[in-house]
C-alpha cells in the first residue's frame, strides 16, 4: 500500500530526521522541504520552502532530548503549517516527552504532560500520532484525535524469528508495566512473570519480590522506556540468581540518559532491544545492542490515517 493521493506531505524536525526519511521511503514520498534553523540569540526560525495549502500534513518531530528544544520546533513547525494554510496538521509523535509527568505523586507537583498536549493543540496540530505513550490516560489530555500505537507487535516479531517463544518468560519490571508485558507475552505465546518492588526516591528502584518461575527459561524483560536502566539491571541480576538461562532487554524508547549506558555495559544481558523513536549517538550504541525501525508501523497508520481507514486493524490479532 503506498501513497496515491499528493495532496499528503511529510515534514521533519531536526529530532529524529532519519527515521521521518524511513518513514518517507515506506510511503513512497519525499520529505518535505522545509528547514528549522536557530537566529543568532537562538531562537528558533521555521521556514517551509513549498506550498502546503490545503494539504494533510504529518511533521515527524519525537520530544527527546534535547526535550525542550525538540518541543519547541514541534510547536513552531505547527504554528507555519497553520499559518500556510494546511488542510490538516498530524503531530506525529515517536517519543512523547514529560509523559512521566502525568499525575500528581505529591502536592504541588505539575502535571506537565498535560500542559505540553495543550500547547500542541493550541499551536494548531488537529490530530497526534504517537507511539507508546508512557501512560494511556495521556489521549484523554487531549481535546483532538490520537492514534497511540504500541511498540510490542514491532518487538514481538523480532522475537518470534528469533525462536524464543517455547522456551521464554516475559518479565515486567514492576507492577505498572503488566499490560505491556502482558500483551507481549500473548503473542509470543510464553507465560509472565512480575517483579514486585518499591522505589524509595526518584531513579532508584529497590527489588522485593518476583511472581513467576524463571528457572532455566529465556527472561525477556519489557518495558516502554530505558532512562537511567537501573530498574532493568537490578531485574537482571535478580533474574540471572534465580536460575534465569539468559535474559533479555527491550524497550519501545532508549533514552539512556545518565549513567544508563555503563550500566547496561556491566548488566548480564545477552541482548538489549529497542527501537528508533529516540536516535542513538554512536558512542550510546553496544555490542549487544539491536536496534528495530518502528517506520513501517509509523507509515502504515500515516497511509490509514490520510485514507481516513482504521488504524485499531492493523494491531487486531
């Protein structure tokens, strides 16, 4: 299924210009030309190069880091194709940050994932394509549309040729990651088991208990975002005491942020999986490490989004 309509057009941000090309080439478009430069105060200055009138737009900008200027050129880039005139302006989302920041855990806490979902609704954008958001309750901060696409049927495929279904156990980290785990576990076909724990203060995670028998089993531990990894090492190493064969990593987002990477570099992990919604420096990359291309999931939801077709199908088993 490849583009036939030409009144569709993708745009890039500076965020992840490499993964909106892939997306591109599975849509059979080029990217647009548009360029997002800094003045010399750097402030950031917009400039599309074609006409957009009334075309249905989809700017690929994911929030990583750097977060706030990622945000902020998402934010202007939809404020031009508003300005220009387009038909209908897709934010297309492949890392959504401050989702963390999605409840108040104490009083007086912000609730920023929230405000950043008003900020772009305001600037223009009338529908969000994101995946994997870090919490579901997140498409209800928003007054438009959202398509949120998961990571697991992207991940789940990587591991069904690798042939690990009849001997595996998929592992959630901690009770909050379940659904995830849960799903993942389904299409492999492979039983689940969940680390209990408490988390004393912010990025330290304290192992308490594990719920399942992964003695002898290939553990394959998912979650939807490795930050500083510490939760996934320590769940490694409890999982390798208990007898695990080897153990697994996999994310949908690699933020690897901190002390994450020598972290990993030390953890008993014979392989680590993530995704490209987040591009990774050279130096952030390991031996170990496996990198999955979520473009044809993104360029399958922008085909059935533009066509105005279901884009809940495409994950029906």
């Amino acid at each position: 299924m490849k583009a036939s309509r030409w009144r569709m057009k993708l745009f890039t941000g500076n965020a992840n210009p490499a993964l909106a090309e892939e997306i591109a080439t599975y849509l059979g478009i080029p990217v647009g030309d548009a360029q997002v430069s800094r003045f010399s105060d750097g402030e950031i200055n917009c400039g599309i190069h074609e006409s957009v009138r009334g075309v249905d737009v989809f700017v690929v900008q994911p929030t990583c880091f750097p977060v706030n200027e990622n945000l902020m050129e998402l934010l202007v880039m939809i404020d031009a194709f508003r300005r220009a005139s387009a038909s209908r302006i897709n934010a297309v989302i492949p890392y959504y940050g401050y989702a963390r920041q999605d409840r108040k855990s104490r009083a007086r806490d912000p609730i920023t994932a929230k405000l950043v979902s008003n900020l772009i609704v305001e600037a223009g954008a009338q529908r969000v394509v994101a995946v994997d958001l870090h919490a579901n309750q997140i498409q209800g901060f928003f007054d438009i549309p959202v398509d949120h696409l998961p990571g697991v049927p992207t991940i789940s495929e990587y591991f069904r040729t690798k042939g690990l279904a009849e001997n595996a156990v998929v592992l959630s980290p901690d009770v909050g990651g379940v659904t995830r785990a849960r799903d993942l576990a389904a299409k492999l076909g492979a039983p689940l088991a969940i680390v209990d724990k408490r988390r004393p203060a912010p990025n330290v995670s304290e192992v308490m208990n594990v719920i399942g028998d992964v003695q002898g089993k290939s553990v394959i531990v998912i979650d939807d975002i490795i930050d500083t990894a510490g939760t996934l090492c320590t769940a490694a190493d409890v999982m390798m005491d208990k007898g695990a064969r080897e153990v697994y990593a996999c994310c949908t987002h690699g933020v690897f942020s901190g002390p994450a990477i020598e972290r990993l570099s030390q953890a008993p992990f014979k392989e680590i999986i993530i995704t490209n919604t987040i591009p990774l420096s050279k130096e952030k990359r390991l031996a170990n490490m496996t990198i999955l291309s979520v473009a044809p999931l993104v360029g399958e939801a922008i085909l059935r989004i533009h066509e105005d077709l279901s884009v809940s199908k495409l994950f029906e088993a």
